[in-house]
C-alpha cells in the first residue's frame, strides 16, 4: 500500500518484471527503485537479491518496507539493520543477502487477531473505522521512504520514528 501510495502521487506506474513489480521515482535528481515482489512473501528474498543484482543497488541503499504485527496499527518504524522479528518475508530477504545490514520501515498492523491466525488478519482488509488513520499513516511512511532517500537514513529515524 505504500508504495501503491508513492506510485499514485508521482503518477507512475509498475511494469511486470522477473519475481516483481518495479517502477522507477524521480525525486530531486534521485531515481528510486520500487519494487513490488510477485513471489510469495515468503519468498519475497528472491526478487529483492535479484532486483539489487540487476539495478548494481548496494545492501547500504536497500530499505525494505514490510508489515508488522508488533507495532500498533500505522506505527511508522525505521531501523537500519536487525532481526526478522518472526516475519518470513525478513527471514527470507536475510537468508538470500547472508545479511540483515539492511534498512527497513516497518509498518503498524496491530495485533487484533486469535493466536494462529495472523496470515488472516494481515491479508483482510482494514476494518472502516481505521480507514482514516490508516490512510494518514500509508502517506506519513511514503513521505519516509523518500526522506531516506534524500536526507538519509539518520534524519529519517529523526524525523518518523517518534509519529
């Protein structure tokens, strides 16, 4: 959704690649390259070791966007390196970088589900009274993703980690 939210604003659109979806944003004299991986997330590792390959992206310029269950629900968090926390996608990404030197914003799922059924309540579709917040959210961690871009990751966690 959030980068479905940068793609919008900068009215670009993703071309279907090998393993996903990419599409480039020009941003102050910066190309940023957003992918959406086609693979199942749990095997999203694949696409992003492949993307990186193809486009020469260094582990340092890599910021992996991912849902978290940990965090309430639109919780924006950056962190430059760290462990999977649990989530497959992470796990996968490590496995095939032999690495987890890499940034990442996580995002807020919340935790409003029975024990067992989080494949669920990551996958349904946000219930109506969040829809709100949700979509202030989605546009307060596009605006991080292009900070950290352009300012870098230090002024990023600054300017996003405490909203």
């Amino acid at each position: 959704m959030i980068v479905d939210y940068l793609a919008a604003q900068y009215k670009i659109e993703f071309s279907s690649g090998r393993y996903a979806f990419y599409t480039e944003l020009k941003v102050k004299n910066k190309v940023i390259t957003l992918i959406k991986p086609s693979t199942y997330m749990n095997l999203s590792g694949k696409a992003v070791a492949y993307w990186m390959k193809k486009i020469g992206v260094s582990i340092e310029n890599l910021l992996v966007v991912v849902d978290d269950i940990a965090l309430p629900a639109g919780k924006v968090r950056i962190k430059t390196k760290g462990g999977d926390g649990g989530h497959n996608g992470l796990i996968d990404i490590t496995e095939h970088l032999n690495s987890n030197n890499f940034c990442r914003l996580r995002f807020g799922a919340g935790n409003d589900f029975f024990p067992g059924q989080q494949a669920d309540y990551v996958l349904s579709k946000w219930p109506d009274d969040e829809l709100q917040m949700l979509n202030e959210k989605i546009k307060l961690a596009a605006d991080a993703v292009v900070c950290w871009a352009l300012e870098g990751v230090e002024q990023a966690m600054t300017k996003f980690n405490n909203n």
